[in-house]
C-alpha cells in the first residue's frame, strides 16, 4: 500500500515540478544577473537568485536634496516611463525609502575607481540601490539598469510588463579615462538633432568624449563672431555639393548643455594647418598670394594650408580658439594637424608648437592627430594615434599622452566588407570581430597602458549623409570600442562578447537602430 502510494507520487510530482518549470519558462523571470548581457562587461557581478520588480507604484529616490540627483532620477524615470506607462514619481529622501524603492545615492569613494566613474548597483527582492562617489558614476549606473531591463524598456510607446531585475551585486569602473567617438560634421553637416541622438548613442555604452570635427576643406561648422564669413560662404556647401549648414553659437551651445547632461565632454577640433579649405575660400587674407581659393565640395587631401608666416593667421586662430573655448567647459581643444602634405615640415613643427601656445593661453589642453609629434609637445599635449605608430612613440618619449584611434580597427567610416554601402576601405575593412578584438596597450611597442588615456572612434562622413546611414556605421561598433575602453583586456574575449552582443540587437530595434546586421553575431530580434 505504502508502496503504492509512492509509486504515484513520484508521477505527480514530476509533473508539479514539470508545471513549476512550464510557469517560470513562460514568465520569463530573469534570476541570474551574471547571465545579463551587459556592454561594456561590468568588473564584478555576483548573483543572488532572485529579482526586482518595477511595479507601478515604484518610485525613485535620491538620497538628499541635491538638485543634480534630482535631475538623474528624473532621466532615469524619463527612460523608463514611455514603455512601462508608470509614473515613476522622483522624490528626494533623507532615509531608507523601503520595500519596492528604487534608491540613487552618492555615498563615499569607491577605491579602484581610477576617475570617477565607478559605481555599486545592490539588487534585491525589496529594492534597487544605486550608489557612486560621483554623478558621472551614478549617471553610468544608470545605463546598467537600462540594460538589465528586458530590451522592450527602450520602446517609445507603452508595453506589457513584467519589468523584472535579477538580483545581486554589480561594482564597476572604467579602465580608461576617454572613451569616445568623433563625429564629421564637415564633410556633410548634420544639425542639433541627429548629434542629440549621437550623444544617446554614446551614453548608452558610457562613454564620456564627444568630438566634433567642426572645419574641414569642404565646410566651416561652427560661427565664429569674429570672422562671419567662415560659416556663411565657408560653410554654404559640403561634399557632393549639397547646401551644408553651420552651428549658430546657440546650437553649439545646446549641443554642450546636452553632452553635459550625459555627463559628456565635448572635444572641439579646428583642423589645421592643412584641411583649411573652407577657411582659406572664405578669407583672401589667409592666403599666403591674398587670394580666396574656390569653395571645394570632393573629398581628396592633402591640398590646403594656412598661411604660416603671415601674422594674421596667428589672430584668427587665436579668435577662433578663443571663441570656441569661452563655450566650451571641457578641458581639450583638438588642433588637428593631420595630412598636412602642403606645408613644409620646417613651418608645420613651429606652426603646431605657437598653436598649442595659443590653445594653453585659452585654459585649453592640446589633442591633435599622430603628426603633431613632430613638433615639440606641452607636456599635457594628447597625440591621437590614427595612422603612423612611429608618431606615437615619438609622443610618447616626449611624455605626451595617447588617445588610439587605430584606423584599421577604431575607424568606424571603414566598411564592414564589400557589400557595405557606406563608408570608405583605405584602411581595410572592418568587420565587428576586428573593431573589438584589439587592446590599446598592446598595440604599439614602446606605447603602454600609463601611456594611453583611452580610445575614441571616429566616424568620418564623405559618403554618410544622413543619421541613417550613420546608425548603421556606429551599430554595433561603438558597443565593441565602449567595451575596449571600459573593460579590462584580461576580461574581453570575442566568443564571449558576440554572444552579449547578439543580444543587443532587440535593444537597437527597441531604439529604432538601423544597424549593420553582422554574420559573425546570432542576433536577438525583439519580436513584437
Ligand atoms: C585622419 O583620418 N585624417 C585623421
């Protein structure tokens, strides 16, 4: 009898436990937070089995009355509140605000944290705690419980919950201190609302330099008071002969404010002596014969240059940096120096030791491309390493700093491969595997970690000429050159990555991210 019994329990059992399984498939419960597909791959994460829920009734808590807490638990809330439809009000505390809190507070110095950034997330079934020694650090929490989130929290318009966050630890900080991007603006100009998006883009990955390549041959981006005539005839075309366009000071200004909401820092760059077109058409003056070139709308290099013994060439750069960097907090001022072919190297060493002067004497710190190593460097002077290692050991021993910018890896204006329709290959294609599988200290010999400040992907725009095009040469790159920057080499291993990755892609359908569809990845697609 008693065996019986037994031998039909052991099938009602099974089939319990069967309907346990079924119930936990079906709900999708997230409960291991190390399984999280999270970019850039956090330091540490340890799991604890169980889950946070946002509910309707959840709130956001700051702990104190600061008014910029306030202002990242309300761009907390703003992300989250279109999807799930709650109201998610943002309230400042002086105490623990209890069970189903979501609670961001600034509290201590976190030790490894090399700049700032760090940042601790405590996860459990009773409340989600945010805590950093910095904003900028609490703002990149931030982006780690966006992605904690089912892909859906990124959707414009409302979704079915559940909005379950496994529980557990997460301690995270950056191995560098620059992780950016450049944008092109003046191949083909894009205005306040495709560099918003940009910025998102940027944020989202956490990283914290925008740099905008504002004055190129074929166009003048930005006003200058001083000097009106660069952005309206300097800037009144592009390449392919399109109407181009220019940053009022206001719209620059509104780019600055937005970055600095994202806790990012924008980097200007005036590109020069050489790829001064633009400037050189709009004022005879700057010409070494007196006479305005032709505005120029191709996209070869190499041909233009300031006119380095005239005096008033040392004014106008002088307006210009000044101008720039009164609105401009950031630390940096980007001097170009690159594929200068038509100066001599005897005025462009003396040409780039009087514009770092210049730039020192407006509080700003230089960063120029590898070139500008021939010159003598300040001290703080940062080479971007794009083209020539040569160059970068050259900065180096001369105790400059490097930002790599590797164009065979880091160029994110390469094509990915044959059939790519954007975007240029001198620098050979660059599949998603090849612009993550690379580590800045291990780059150059003779150009170490203490050396390297961090890495940046510029994204030029001869042939990219709308924000669409532009999603698809960024995504998924930038994730890859974010991870590079935040994560520690020992820890990034490509197999492991494109997995994470993969599960990105119903995050960019979420964003409405028109992204590069790599075969080396298994995408997720979010279906709806
Ligand atoms: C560059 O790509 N000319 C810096």
């Amino acid at each position: 009898m008693y065996y019986k019994k037994q031998k039909q329990i052991v099938p009602l059992l099974i089939l319990a436990v069967a309907m346990m399984i079924q119930v936990s498939c079906t709900k999708q419960e997230p409960s291991d937070l190390s399984a999280e597909s999270i970019i850039p791959k956090p330091v540490s994460v340890v799991s604890t089995g169980d889950y946070f829920t946002l509910r309707s009734n959840t709130d956001i808590y700051v702990m104190g009355e600061s008014s910029e807490l306030l202002d990242i638990g309300h761009y907390l809330a703003d992300r989250l509140r279109p999807s799930t439809g709650y109201s998610l009000n943002v309230k400042s505390t002086s105490g623990d605000p209890g069970r189903g809190s979501i609670l961001l507070a600034i509290e201590g110095s976190s030790g490894a944290d090399i700049n700032s950034e760090g940042y601790e997330l405590s996860i459990t079934g009773k409340q989600l705690r945010l805590t950093a020694a910095t904003h900028a650090g609490l703002f990149r929490g931030v982006q780690t419980i966006r992605q904690l989130l089912p892909a859906r929290i990124e959707m414009a318009e409302r979704q079915e919950g559940p909005w379950k966050i496994a529980s557990g630890t997460i301690s995270d900080y950056p191995e560098y201190s620059y992780r950016g991007a450049m944008l092109d603006v003046a191949r083909h100009f894009f205005g306040v609302d495709d560099v918003r998006r940009f910025i998102d883009f940027l944020a989202y990955y956490k990283m914290n330099r925008l740099h905008l390549h504002l004055s190129d041959d074929q166009g003048w981006r930005i006003e200058i008071k001083s000097w009106p005539n660069l952005t309206l005839h300097g800037g009144s075309t592009e390449v392919g002969g399109g109407p181009g366009g220019f940053f009022t000071q206001e719209q620059y200004r509104a780019i600055v404010d937005y970055a600095e909401e994202n806790y990012i820092t924008v980097v200007p760059e005036i590109d020069m002596p050489g790829h001064t077109n633009s400037a050189l058409a709009s004022y005879a003056e700057l010409n070494c014969d007196g006479r305005a070139t032709e505005l120029y709308t191709g996209i070869e290099v190499g041909f233009s240059s300031l006119c380095i013994d005239k005096e008033i060439t040392y004014k106008f750069i002088d307006d210009v940096i000044r101008e720039i960097s009164e609105m401009t907090p950031g630390p940096y001022f980007h001097i170009g120096g690159d594929e200068s072919h038509a100066t001599k190297l005897s005025d462009y060493i003396p040409f780039v030791e009087r514009v770092q002067e210049i730039a020192a004497s407006h509080g700003k710190q230089c960063i120029g491309w590898d070139e500008i190593a021939n010159a003598k460097l300040k001290p703080n002077s940062i080479a971007q390493n794009w083209a020539n290692p040569r160059n970068a050991v050259k900065a180096v021993e001369q105790g400059a700093k490097i930002l790599m910018s590797p164009s065979s890896k880091a160029y994110i204006d390469m094509k990915y491969d044959k059939t790519t329709k954007y975007g240029l290959q001198w620098a050979g294609f660059v599949e998603v595997d090849v612009s993550y599988n690379w580590d800045p200290a291990a780059l150059v010999p003779g150009v170490g970690k203490d050396d390297i400040v961090g890495v940046e992907s510029p994204l030029w725009t001869e042939n990219i000429t709308n924000i669409d095009e532009i999603e698809y040469m960024v995504f998924p790159r930038l994730a890859g050159i974010a991870e590079i920057g935040w994560t520690p080499a020992e820890s990034r291993k490509w197999e492991e990555y494109r997995t994470r990755l993969g599960k990105h892609g119903e995050r960019f359908d979420a964003m409405d991210i028109n992204y590069y569809k790599s075969p080396l990845v298994d995408w997720t697609a979010l279906d709806e």
